[in-house]
C-alpha cells in the first residue's frame, strides 16, 4: 500500500480534506461489495425542487452501516480531517451515477457543523472515466473538481454547494 497522502483545498474558505490510500486493494474488494449488493432504487433526488429527475441510489440503515468496519474507517478519517472526536454518522446512501444521468448542486446539510463524508467505492478508476464531485462557491461558481479515483474520501461541510459529475460514455 502506497503511503497515505492527505491533502486540503478550500472553496469559499471552507476546507476540503481529501485522503488517498487510505485501505488496501482487500479492503476496497470489501467495501465495494457492501455497495455493490445493495438494493438500489431510481427514487433518489438531490434537492427537493429536482423530484421530477430521479436518480440511482441506495440508502442504508444506520445502525447496520455502524456495525460495518467502513464505518468506524471513515468516521476515524473524518474525526482526523477535522479535529472533533464525538462525530455521529446519521445518513447513509451511495449514488450510482451513469453516462447520461442528470445530477444537481446542493448542499448535504443546512445544519451548522455537519459534516460529509464522501468515499469513492470503485475499486478501479481512469481519469478518462470522469466522474469528479464539483465543489462551487457560495454564489455558485465552480471552484474546485476532485476526480474520482479507488478508494478515494472527501470530507468537508454538509453546508459546501456540491454535485457529483458524470462517468464518460467510456
């Protein structure tokens, strides 16, 4: 395993923590089946205004999510990222974007002090697949684009204006 690199950006002076190589080839094996075999639906929407374009996701019960190993890594990633110690994870869901599909800017949360936790499942990626989260500013401009990349976890301010981009037709 390659040594751990994390990294910050910001947009709109607010942080955007990324971690690379943080788990190993097995333990992303393991993690993408946990996603892979979820029951995912075309009910999801990004912001309450966009329930006419639905999207693919699957949600997942907290407390089973809280007895996987995935959760106790990420919650240790985010609790580093920011310094707090007492992080509860209260949503989980996994969007599987496609070629063609439509996604929104929005925020995760409007609730001061939350936080998001983004992990990028594939166990495989090409920077010719696309695919990067847009960050943009308070006043919707994009500022920053992380590509998508195995394994890959964001974490920054439920309150940061996001969307995920989309996979190339590749």
């Amino acid at each position: 395993m390659a040594a751990i690199s994390h990294r910050v950006k910001s947009v709109s002076e607010k942080p955007i923590h990324i971690f690379d190589d943080m788990f190993s080839d097995e333990q992303k094996k393991r993690a993408f089946n946990l996603f892979a075999h979820a029951d995912y639906t075309f009910l999801h929407a990004s912001r309450q205004d966009t329930t006419r374009v639905r999207e693919w996701s699957a949600e997942f019960a907290v407390d089973d999510f809280r007895q996987h190993w995935l959760h106790d890594a990420l919650r240790d990633i985010a609790c580093e990222a920011t310094g707090l110690n007492d992080l509860s994870c209260y949503d989980v869901f996994c969007n599987a974007s496609r070629f063609g599909d439509q996604t929104f800017i929005h925020t995760d949360s409007t609730r001061a002090g939350d936080i998001s936790v983004l992990y990028y499942v594939n166990t495989e990626w090409e920077p010719d697949w696309a695919g990067e989260t847009i960050f943009l500013t308070d006043d919707y401009e994009p500022e920053l684009a992380v590509g998508m990349k195995a394994g890959r976890v964001l974490v920054f301010g439920g309150d940061v204006l996001h969307r995920a981009g989309l996979p190339s037709r590749i």
